[in-house]
C-alpha cells in the first residue's frame, strides 16, 4: 500500500523498510505454528477511549485465520456518548476493510422493579440504577469529566480530519443493539470475549441468555486493580481503591466474574508497567507508514495533551498502554494457550478475587444509597439481606459517606477487584507486569511496545485511505459570503443576531430558517452551544457542518458549559432527565442518522492543546465578547436563546457585567406561562414535575438569573409553541412548493422522519413535536408584526434550585420583572413563510450534502457544477 508521506514518517531506505517488514510478517505468522486449523472467535465490548482505539486497530491487523473478531458492541455507559462511539467505530471498521463486522449499541429495553430483565436494555446505565427506561443519573458515570468525553467523542478533533466515512451509519431503530449483536455472536459457536470497559453488556446478557454462558469462552478484562492503587483521579479522596472500567458498573463486573466463565484480568498491576515513554513515542514517530498507525499516533498526541492539562491540575497518572496491552496478553493467550507461563507479553499468576460492590457495614438498609435493598420487602434479582452486596452503596465522587474528615484517603470501595478467600472468591488468571524486550537492540524496554509497533506498520490487513486520500480530488474549502458591510435595511445597518442553541434536531431547523434571512436584514454574528441540553457538547461538529452547507463558514461557534448555571463541573445535574437512548442523546448526537448526510465542513472542534494555546477552541464568551467588538456605533444585539439559558447567565452575571448595555433584545423560547390556566410542561421523564419546560428545567437558576434580569425579553414559551407543532402544517406547506432546495430538502426529510418515529413508535419518541414548536422562536423573531401575533406583559419569576417537583416552574407576580409574553399568532402565516423561506434560492446552500461533496472530490472540477446543478433538480 503507498501512503501519502507524512510528518514523523520512517526515513529508511523502502527497500530496507520492506525486507524489514516482511522479516517481521513472517515472525507474526510463524508465532502462531501450533495454532488450531479454525480461527478463535472474539467478540469485542470497548467505550471507545483512546486506548481503545490503538487497541481495536491492533487487533484488526492481526491474521484472521488465527483470530476472527465477530462483533464489537460499545459501552455506552463510560468515556465515550453513544452516537459520536458508533459513528466513530463505524468509520474505523470502514477504514480498515471491516463492514463485515457488525456494530451494537444501545437499546430501549429495562430492568423491571422487580428485577425482571428485557432483552434489549441498552446499557446505558449501571444495573443499580437501571430501570424500565433509558433516562437516569450518572452515579459513577460522573467520575469521568465532561470535558473528558468531549474529547473522547470527537478524538480530539482527529477523528473528523482523518478517517474516511463509509455508508454505515446509526439510523433510529435500525442500528443492532448492544444486546442482539453480542447474542448472535455467542449463538454461532464459543466465542471468547474482550471487555475494554464497563462489564454492563456482558453482565446484561449473560443475566438475561443465560443458556448463553456456555458459548463463552474466556473473559478477557482489561480493568481492575488488585495489588496497585486505584486510577479515579477525579475521586480518588472518595474512593482510592477502584479502577475505571469496573468502577463504571460495579455490580455487572461482579455478575461477570463470578459467573463461572474463566477469566484472564488485566489490571492496573500489569499495565502500571508499560507506560507511554519518550522512547516509545518516538519511536512510534518514526514508525508510522500506515493510516492506522498515523492515525493511533495522532489519537495518542490528544490523549498525551489531554492527560498533561489534567497534571496541571490534579491527576498525574500518567498515560499507559491499557487497552492495546490487554489486547495484546488476550491475543497471545488465545495463540499459545492461557497459563501463569505462556503468555509471550505478560506475567501472570493466579489469584483469588472478588469485586467489591457495597461497604460496610452490610445490612444497613434504607440510607437511599442502594436500591438493592432500600425501601424493598424483598432484595432485588434475589440478593442475600445482609450479604456483600447489603451495604451502602457510592452515590457520587464526593459522598459523605466515603470522605474520611481530615484524610484525602476515603473509606469506599466500590469496584475494587480485591483478593480474598473465602466463598467470595474466584480464581483467574491475572496480570501482574509487561514482560521485557529481549532485543537489547531496541530503544522499547517491553516486549509487547516493540510487537504493536511492528504490527501496526505491517502490510497485510492495513487501512486503504484516509479522508483526503479517500478521494483523487479532495480538498478542503471554506465558503464565505459576499461582504455586507455597507448594505443596510431599512431603517438602518443590518441586526446583529447571536442564536444560543443546544443542538436539538428543532434547534437546527431554526438555524437554517436565520441563515435564509436576507443579511441586509439579519446579521447572524455568531451561535453559541451549550452541552446541558438535548445533544452532548461533541455535536457541535454538526454545527460546523450545517454552516459550512449554507456557505457560511465565516460563523464563529462558541462552546459553553455542559453542566448548570453553579453547579459542578462533574455530575450529570438536571440533564439527568433526557433519554439516553430512542428519543433522546443518541439521537439527537446524530441529527437522527441525518448528521452524516451533511457536506464535511474543514472546521471542526480542536482540544485545547498546552503547547499551542492559540488553537483553544473558543468558548461562548470568547465568541460573545468578539462580537461585542465588531459592532458599530449605536448597535445592539439581538439574542435568540433556544436551550437551557445557561450560556447567557454566564455571560451577564459572572463574564460581561455590562453586557446589558449591549443587548438591544432577547427572545427565550421555553418555559410555561401557568396564568389561570392549567397548561403543562413536557417534561416527561419526571413525572413529579407537571408545569415545567424542558429548557427552564435543565438550567432552572440560569433560566431565573436571566428573566429577571430586567432586560427587553420576549418569552415564546410551551403555550404557544404548541399552536404550531403540527408536522401536517409545516410539511403541508412545504408541499405547496414545486421547486424545493439543498436546505429545504433536509428539513422536509427531518420532519418526515420525526413524524414517522412519532407515529409508528409513540412508546419511544411521543415528543418528538417539541422540537417543531422550537423553530418559532427564529420565525417570530424575524417576521414579528407579519405573523399577528397576541403579545402581553406578564412579570413572572423562576423556582430554582429547590425540589425537582418544582424546578424551572414560572409563577406570574406582581412583584417580579415584566416580560413580552408571545401567546398566540396567525398559524397559517406562520408556516407560509417557515415554507417560503426554505424554498427560496436566494441564500440556499452552496454544498448541499455529503454525496455532493464526494462528486466534487470524486472528478475534475471541468463541468462539475452543471453536474451537480442537473443532480439537484
């Protein structure tokens, strides 16, 4: 395979270089001499970190007559949001050659009260806390930063700079759950099984196919610490003791272990020996002729950078071969056999160990720490009153409980791999350090660093292209629009507009809708995002792609925060309540499966980065204060809020004290104006909460620091939105049009796609219209008067930070600030120019999907528009 040359690339001669790699090919295969005639068939369970990734592309290059990796299903309960890992595996697989292998995620499936487990629960919680749904809190899930995920969802930003994009994509209710995909690969015949992070889908099944279990050849852990100390840098003053991947559920690492399976368990012990060294990073500099091995070392630079602004604050762990190491001991078992002495990277031994799950003093019963046993007659899935499982269980990374007053060592354990005797106790192989190299030669003091580079650069099962050499005339363009400086609108400049979204799939629609305004009216100046709302912070990149479709690159994107207004930057807060599955996350982290069909944008997010500062993404602020600095004398901002408030509380209270000065007006679309009447609010997932709004209720203290404010406020809340939340009304109009757009195409084809889900899968996805009810909020802020609309002032206040019963309530008093409160409108004005507008060429897309752009980087520019121009009509 050529390979275009690149940065750190091996100087060696290439006839040098091959005889080199064929000498090691043949030392590969010849290491497998008394293997059997068939393969051994390996399923993958990974959280799609960084290790992961250098793990799973170690294991694709290895001989597949000897090893056959089957499936691969993804923890969606770790480092990694379902969507963004899927899509990201997704591409890897299409890289490497390996559509063949099927992908699992998720799932909508539960954990009845009493214990009773459905088929397809998803995983996405740990088994303590799952229940009849995929909405919950994060109880050990919150250890892991969020600025940590952001990272690990966007690789970075490597993964959309370098890996090409294939035709699998997630798709609502077509993607292969986490649990078919593992059954159908231990019905066909045993299987051996790779866990890369949390036990949760393995434990899920074998509790719910336990006939399955005999089909399971040997659990290959990468986790748990047994003589070393913990890894939970962010919770280490709690819990010093567990790791991870077994801290990120517990109980299901406990079921796995003890379920009779034998286990091969690589923790901390053994990979605490194989650090990432200078000596291996440059070597893996100089050894890098294959996109995979490219693409691990750059997947690595971000880890190194990620792990180097942690030791700047309060983690110096280090960064460590984990999961390519337990790949490595697993594939070299499965080669020579499982043994204390046989393993060819690691030492073993055999050791006797338990997970701990709860602390004692066991049978303390109703602390509110485990639903096990709290409040229940009977202890759930049948476990012992009194027994290990009885006691309190960690609720979070700063419980009371496990703080021990003036000591940063706590008392918890939960997800310790501890050695003991005794009936709790299970006997496996373990890994105690990483054999050393035996060629003195080599700057790699381990032997296992030496075989993953050398395998890593082999020829055989190697990556076709990457993104750019996917295509023979790629390149990147930004577009920009034609300078507007010194048009004006009538009765002056145009409006400076900032839109303030959280990425849901109606959010989209309302930024298209400001992007097809006549800039001389609407000057779009910049959106900010914020990760506390229905889409996680890595689905900005789709913002950058929906600019990048409507020709407007020259957009700043601000990041804002992904927790609540005060409150700490690890937990899950009030987003506790949005669906981690259908309906919810996974979707809207994807545009639904629409994400893909987007055109690439060039832009995309970039991790901050230590050694080039200039490179820090920019954040909502920075992106607010810019804008305050480009406008002219006497002008005004206009914001359109359409999410949790959060990044304008910011900005007006703790960033910009004089932001008021500048903000001519705010449209807030959310919350429920209760004024006499009894309209309810939509969040359905607390049912406790009958009158809030999802927006008001995510960031209840942002949504009360901002409309009582006393800034020029215009609230389009739930009452009126639901006036135009008819999908027959929007799509009706957009019917009338014989003549449709790049842009209009994908909105008609969103709502289609919405109200199909809504009607064929009401259990999942019965609020998919509020997403609809969202788009109003851009269409009034642009037409106003035009739509006729019943404007009165109300003064209302916000119930914040109390009970979740009551949280993001507004309450009209006398006594509070006045606000413009939007109650009624002309509807059928209202879709005629939500229609009209999108069908208009003026301002449409000068790239209107991702097939577009592979015709262009697939064939001579000659010719290409008139191309393209015949495609779209």
């Amino acid at each position: 395979m050529a390979t275009a040359a690149r940065k750190g690339s091996s100087s060696r001669s290439a006839a040098a270089a091959a005889a080199t790699v064929a000498v090691l090919f043949l030392t590969v295969v010849s290491a497998a001499g008394g293997a059997a005639a068939t393969p051994r068939r390996l399923l993958v369970d990974t959280d799609m970190d960084t290790d992961d990734l250098l793990g799973l592309l170690y294991l694709l290059k290895q001989n597949r007559s000897e090893i056959d990796v089957k499936a691969i299903t993804i923890s969606a309960n770790a480092w990694s949001d379902a969507g963004h890992a899927v899509n990201h595996l997704y591409d890897m697989l299409y890289m490497m050659g390996r559509d063949d292998i099927p992908v699992g995620v998720g799932g909508d499936g539960g954990i009845s009260y009493a214990g009773d487990v459905q088929r397809d629960v998803g995983g996405y919680l740990p088994l303590i806390d799952q229940g009849m749904s995929t909405d919950g809190g994060c109880r050990y899930r919150q250890a892991i930063p969020l600025s940590g995920r952001l990272d690990v969802d966007t690789n970075s930003g490597v993964r959309k700079g370098f890996l090409p994009r294939g035709s699998r994509a997630y798709r609502p209710l077509r993607q292969p759950t986490a649990q078919r995909v593992m059954a159908d690969a231990l019905s066909a015949g045993p299987t051996s099984v790779l866990l890369l992070g949390t036990h949760t889908n393995l434990a899920l099944l074998l509790m719910s196919r336990p006939r399955l279990r005999r089909n399971v050849e040997r659990v290959y852990v990468s986790g748990g610490a047994v003589r070393a100390a913990g890894n939970l840098f962010t919770a280490a003053a709690a819990n010093p003791v567990a790791e991870f991947n077994v801290f990120g559920d517990p109980f299901a690492a406990y079921l796995v272990l003890h379920s009779g399976v034998p286990i091969t368990m690589i923790p901390l012990d053994a990979t605490n020996t194989i650090p990432v060294t200078e000596a291996f990073y440059s070597e893996f500099q100089r050894r890098q002729r294959t996109y995979e091995a490219q693409y691990c070392l750059l997947s690595l630079d971000g880890a190194l950078a990620r792990q180097r602004r942690r030791s700047d604050s309060h983690d110096n762990t280090g960064f460590y071969l984990w999961d390519p190491f337990a790949v490595g001991v697993a594939i070299s078992s499965m080669r020579h056999g499982d043994g204390e002495t046989s393993n060819e990277f690691a030492e073993l031994e055999y050791m006797n160990v338990t997970v701990v799950t709860s602390n004692k003093p066991y049978g303390a019963r109703d602390d509110g720490s485990n639903p096990f046993f709290d409040g229940r007659t009977t202890p759930k899935f049948g476990l012992r009153e009194g027994g290990v499982h009885s006691g309190h269980v960690e609720t979070g990374i700063r419980d009371p409980f496990c703080l021990v007053p003036g000591s940063n060592r706590g008392r918890c354990q939960d997800g310790y791999t501890k050695e003991v005797a005794g009936p709790e106790a299970v006997q496996m192989l373990v890994a105690t350090r990483a054999r050393p190299n035996t060629n003195k030669s080599s700057p790699l003091d381990k032997k296992f660093m030496e075989t993953f580079l050398e395998v890593l650069n082999l020829p055989q099962n190697t990556g076709r292209f990457n993104i750019s050499t996917q295509f023979p005339y790629y390149r990147e363009v930004l577009y920009k629009p034609d300078s507007i400086m010194n048009v004006t609108r009538r009765g002056g400049k145009p409006k400076p507009v900032v839109f303030d979204m959280d990425m849901s799939p109606g959010d989209f629609v309302s930024l298209i809708c400001l992007l097809k305004e006549p800039r001389h009216e609407i000057d779009l100046k910049a959106v900010l995002v914020n990760g506390n709302g229905w889409a996680n912070s890595a689905s900005i990149d789709i913002v950058y792609d929906v600019l990048h479709m409507m020709g407007r690159d020259d957009i700043p994107v601000g990041l804002g925060n992904a927790t609540a207004l005060g409150s700490p930057t690890l937990g899950c807060n009030n987003s506790y309540a949005i669906p981690q599955g259908s309906g919810g996350f996974v979707d809207s982290d994807t545009l639904y499966g629409l994400a893909r069909s987007l055109p690439r944008s060039p832009r995309r997010f970039i991790s901050d980065d230590l050694d080039h500062p200039e490179r820090r993404h920019p954040s909502a602020f920075d992106v607010w204060r810019s804008v305050r600095k480009q406008l002219g004398p006497g002008q005004k901002i206009t914001a359109l809020t359409s999410g949790p408030l959060t990044n304008l509380a910011s900005i007006i209270s703790l960033s910009d004290m004089d932001a008021g000065s500048v903000i001519e007006r705010v449209y807030v679309v959310g919350g429920v104006v209760r004024d006499g009447g009894d309209d309810r609010g939509n969040v359905f997932t607390v049912p406790s909460n009958r009158y809030a709004e999802f927006n008001m209720f995510l960031d209840p203290l942002a949504a009360k620091t901002v409309l009582e404010s006393g800034l020029n406020i215009t609230l389009i809340p739930l009452n009126v939105q639901r006036k135009v939340s008819s999908f027959e009304g929007v799509l009706g109009a957009l019917k009338q049009h014989t003549q449709h757009t790049p842009e209009s195409k994908l909105v008609r084809r969103l709502l289609l796609l919405l109200q199909q889900l809504q009607r064929e899968q009401r259990k999942f996805y019965h609020h998919m219209d509020i997403f609809l009810g969202e788009v109003l909020g851009a269409v009034y802020m642009v037409q106003g008067s035009n739509l006729e609309p019943s404007v009165e002032v109300k003064s209302i206040c916000i119930v914040a930070n109390t009970t979740e019963s009551i949280n993001g309530l507004i309450l009209v008093k006398k006594s509070a600030k006045p606000v413009d409160v939007l109650y009624s409108l002309n509807t059928g004005a209202y879709y005629d120019h939500l229609a009209n507008s999108l069908v208009n060429h003026k301002q449409s897309a000068p790239i209107g999907s991702f097939g577009e752009q592979k015709a262009i980087w697939s064939r001579p520019q000659k010719h290409l528009g008139t191309d393209i121009a015949k495609d779209r009509k």
